[in-house]
C-alpha cells in the first residue's frame, strides 16, 4: 500500500491514479495522519465495495461501543438491568 500527501495527490493526479491500479490502494497523508483511503472501482465493482466500506465502518463502531461498555463496567449488563435502565431514561424524558 502507498502512502502520499495531500499535495503529491494534488500535483500529480494523474500518476496516482496510475499507481492506484497498480497498488490496489493509497492512503492520503496530512502531515503524519492518514486521512483518506483510495481503492479503485469501476461499475463491477462498485456496490460490493461500498458495501465492504460500510461492513468494516460498522464493524469499527461496534467494537468501539463494546470498548466503551468494559471500560464503563457495563459490558456485563444482564437484560433486567438493561430493561431497567431503559425504563429509567424514558421516565425520565416523560418528566
């Protein structure tokens, strides 16, 4: 996988899409943060890799959220408690 800056994206458009074929993909820098991911498409391709895009993102949210969940100890929530918390929050929104 190559890696380039914003600016080599913006000078040399044409030689990175060359190389995206070719790389399969490239990750867009700024500064020392990735920013951007480019993999090619064509219209084969391009609703079973959305989908693929969207699969990881969820995946990437979800296991953030169970990282939240042990690191605030309610990982290991019963369904009564969870039931009960969401009864407590709609109580209280009704209030």
């Amino acid at each position: 996988m190559r890696f380039i800056s914003v600016r080599e994206l913006r000078t040399s458009t044409a030689q990175v899409w060359q190389d995206l074929v070719q790389e399969g993909a490239i990750v867009v820098m700024n500064g020392s943060q990735p920013q951007a991911l480019m993999v090619p498409v064509n219209g084969n391709n391009l609703e079973a890799t959305a989908k693929a895009v969207r699969q990881a993102k969820a995946t990437r949210a979800l296991e953030s959220m169970n990282t939240r969940a042990e690191a605030a100890g309610i990982a290991a929530m019963t369904m009564d408690e969870i039931d009960a918390e969401i009864a407590l929050a709609r109580r209280e929104r009704s209030s």
